[in-house]
C-alpha cells in the first residue's frame, strides 16, 4: 500500500474551504480533515501549510492531434497532456473529430490510438458528428456504451463540419434515446460565410475581417435556434465556447425553465478583447479563435452568467496552431486561416487571477468552474473534480503568495505563442498529483510517460 498525506493546507471544495489534512491511498483519497493522530507507518508527508489543496482542473474542450483546416493541432496527446497537467489540469474531454468518408466507430478507433500511451493525466472523448452518413446514429449505442456519453456538432464551416438542421435534429434526437447530450457550436455559418466573402470581395483580406465576419448576432441566432430545436428532438444540449452577452440571456432563460440546457464559456472570451485583431501585419492571426474576441460588454455579462449560474463551465478550447501553419495556410484569405489558439496550460492559472483575486468570483466558485461542474456535466462526477474520500487524487496545492508568468518560450504546450504573452498573476500551482502521482512541480512535468487512463462516462 502507498500512503501520502498533504498536511496543514486549505482544502477548497465547490461548497467550501477548511483547514485539513489529505490521506491519500493507493491515488485514491481516503479522508480528508484533521489527521495528525494517524500513524502510518511509511506514510510520504508532504508539508503544504499557507497553501490551497484544490481538486486538479478538468478541462473538457480540448482538440489534440486533431485534423482540421487542412492541417494538423499543433499539441498532440503527449505534449498536450503534460501541458495540461504543468498547469494543474488533471482531467481532458478531447474531441474526437470524424474525418470526411470516415465512419463515427473508425474515428473513435483512431483518436484513441492517438491518445493510448502518450496522454500522461486521464482523459475521454466527445464524438463530433460532421457527417450524419445513412445509419451513422446506428452506432450511438456502442458509442455510449464504450463510454463517449457526448457528441459534438457545428452549426458553421458548411462545406466541411457543419450540420443542416435536419442533421441536427437527428444527431440530438438519437443522442436523447441513448442518455447522451449534445455539445453544439452554436453559429450562423452561413451568413459568416456571406460576410466573409463580403470582405473578401471588398479586399479585406487579413486576419481582423475574422472578426468582422462573426457578429455576436450570428452566435446569438445559432443558441436560439439550438435552443428551439432540442426542445423538439427533446434533447440535453451543452453550448460550447459562448462569447456574447445575448448567448448568456438565452441560455439563462432556457435554464429558468428548467430545460437540459447548459453552457461554457473560455479563458479567452473572459480575459481578451478585440483589440487585439488591430495588431500591426499578420500578428493578429493568433487571435483567430472561434468565436472571436468579444467587446467589454460581453466579456462581463460572461462573468455575471458564470457567477449566476447560468453558465456552468470554464473551459479552454485549446486547438493550437502554430503561427507558421496559420502563415501558410491564411496569409492572403483569412477565412483559411486554421481557427484556434491555445490555452490548455494557462486556463488555471489566468481564471484562478482573473476571476478569484480580481473579485469576480470566489475561491469556491473557481473550483466549481474549472473542476466539479465539468467533471459533473460530463459523467465524471463519481471520480474527479472533488477534495473528498473516494475520490481519485487528482489535487493541486496552490500557492496563493506565489506569481506565474506566462512566456511563449516556457510553456509546455508545443506552440510558437500564447495569447497571455508577459502576463505576470497572483498565485502559483506549485505541485500537481494525478491519482496520486506527483507529475509537475513549479511548471515542469515529473511524471512517467503516457500514464494516462482512458475515462468510460456515465449518461447525464
Ligand atoms: O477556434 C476554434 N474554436 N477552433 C476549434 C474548433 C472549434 O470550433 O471548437
Ligand atoms: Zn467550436
Ligand atoms: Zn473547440
């Protein structure tokens, strides 16, 4: 038997914060409260006083090794995952993306020799449907039943991910009869699509008319239109990555009526503005995320929908492309430019400054957004995102007196840039353990080699 115990820290829980020891057995947690009686013998005691012992992040919009925008993300399991974990996240929900002529089962198969030894922190997969091929839903069952309880739909990129409403319905409808949910990229493609061309026309030609082309309108009109069609297919829906204020009204006014509605918004639509698309040359490519980086006004409403409720979920969207690829690919049409940018290490560490030690939310909120709620959403809550008996010892000890500055240069993630570039907060995830193991210490990886665990999910 391997006992640790992380003695004399603050353990912070979604419902609250106490002074107390963590027993820790075998990578499970066995008690946690005031434990200086015990005397195991043998017993590692890691002394974590002044510091926070937080349930490891789960991070459950990833794309690793993904195919998209003709190329390839930039982070693969490997290099992602010890990203992740340098950055105290202990859990990923990758998206399993299907290729075109690519059968849904063929894709889970791939993806998950992409991720079988080389993710280092555990991790499972959504199923994106970009293809509903004659009988693909037939395959839901065995999808559900390996434990992929989520499937992932554009409503945008038509010509290559997106889905028609007809699609749609179906993919939500069969989704229901399998106790699963469905993860939506909610925008109008076909007017961004209009207004790209627009600009195109008009010359516009680099990297800002990205964000011309995608009003919030087009985002609010797709979570409407969502909205309305789940409640047909009877459907429990997921929204990811919401950038604008009128995303959190709808989604608020679904859940007042107690409908299977939910949301996440990013580190970036928090944190970022758009602004940034003004950045001399090409330079503002880095900021070609989807959606983009919304106004002031947007980025608050996201906080107030977070602290009331009405969004659920931080995520990081992490989809990196390395600017050389996004060069290649976009320098002369920016609607070629591969869409995403990353975040997976930094999600963390910038929500942790952004939101608790700038007062927009607190301590537990933090917790409950970046760990316990996606955890819980997504048929994991039995396991992770929890400082309690019974859980896997996926921990973070933070220090709240420490900083993290954040540089393209020493971040894990394999990419030539961060969007957080210079950035120097409050606050510094010292050690980071995934079922017990120490795998970072101070943003380094200590641990073994692809480690990580695939995670069959419940239903919801
Ligand atoms: O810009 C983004 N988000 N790219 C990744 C694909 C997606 O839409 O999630
Ligand atoms: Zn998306
Ligand atoms: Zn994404």
């Amino acid at each position: 038997m391997k006992y640790q115990i992380l003695q004399g820290g603050t353990v912070v829980n979604s419902t609250g914060s106490a002074r107390a020891d963590v027993l820790i057995t075998n990578g499970k947690i066995e008690a946690v409260g005031e434990l200086s009686h015990l005397q195991i013998e043998n017993a590692e005691i890691v002394d974590v006083s002044g510091r926070l012992v937080l349930p490891g992040g789960v991070d459950v919009h990833t794309h690793m090794d993904s195919p998209m925008s003709g190329t390839v993300t930039s982070d693969d399991f490997a290099s992602g995952t010890i990203a992740a974990a340098c950055g105290g996240t202990t859990t990923l929900v990758d998206f399993a993306m299907q290729r075109p002529g690519q059968k849904l089962l063929e894709t889970l198969d791939e993806h998950s020799e992409k991720a079988a030894g080389k993710a280092v922190i555990d991790y499972g997969f959504h199923m994106c449907v970009t293809d509903l091929y004659e009988n693909a839903a037939r395959e839901f069952p065995e999808i559900a039943q390996a434990g992929i309880t989520s499937f992932k739909v554009f409503m945008a990129y038509r010509g290559s991910l997106m889905l028609n409403d007809g699609d749609l319905f179906d993919v939500m409808r069969e989704s229901s009869k399998v106790g699963g949910q469905v993860c939506i990229h909610a925008e109008n493609g076909d007017i961004v699509d209009r207004l790209a061309d627009d600009l195109m026309a008009a010359g516009k030609t680099g990297p800002k008319s990205h964000l011309l082309s995608r009003p919030p309108a087009t985002e609010v009109e797709a979570v409407n239109r969502a909205i309305s069609i789940a409640r047909m297919a009877d459907a429990s829906i997921y929204f990811v990555h919401l950038s604008t204020e009128g995303s959190v009204a709808a989604v608020a006014e679904a859940r007042s009526k107690d409908w299977a509605v939910a949301g996440e918004t990013c580190t970036h639509y928090l944190t970022l503005g758009p602004e940034l698309y003004d950045a001399p040359g090409f330079e503002a490519a880095k900021y070609v995320l989807t959606p983009p980086l919304r106004e002031e006004e947007h980025r608050k409403a996201l906080w107030r929908g977070l602290s009331a409720g009405s969004l659920s979920v931080v995520s990081s969207d992490h989809c990196p492309f390395c600017m050389e690829d996004k060069f290649r690919l976009g320098h002369d049409d920016f609607r070629k430019i591969p869409n995403g940018g990353p975040g997976v290490e930094h999600r963390m560490a910038v929500v942790y400054a952004e939101g608790v030690r700038k007062g927009r939310i607190s301590m537990e909120k933090y917790v409950e957004l970046t760990s316990t709620a996606p955890a819980r959403q997504f048929g994991l809550g039995s396991r992770k995102g929890q400082v309690a008996a019974g859980f896997d010892a996926d921990l973070i000890v933070l220090d709240p007196n420490g900083r993290t500055v954040i540089t393209a240069e020493t971040q894990n993630q394999n990419m030539d840039y961060t969007p957080y570039e210079g950035w120097d907060l409050p606050g510094a995830i010292e050690q980071v353990y995934s079922r017990g193991d120490l795998v970072a210490r101070d943003g380094k990886y200590v641990g073994k080699s692809g480690r990580g665990k695939f995670l069959p999910r419940a239903t919801v």
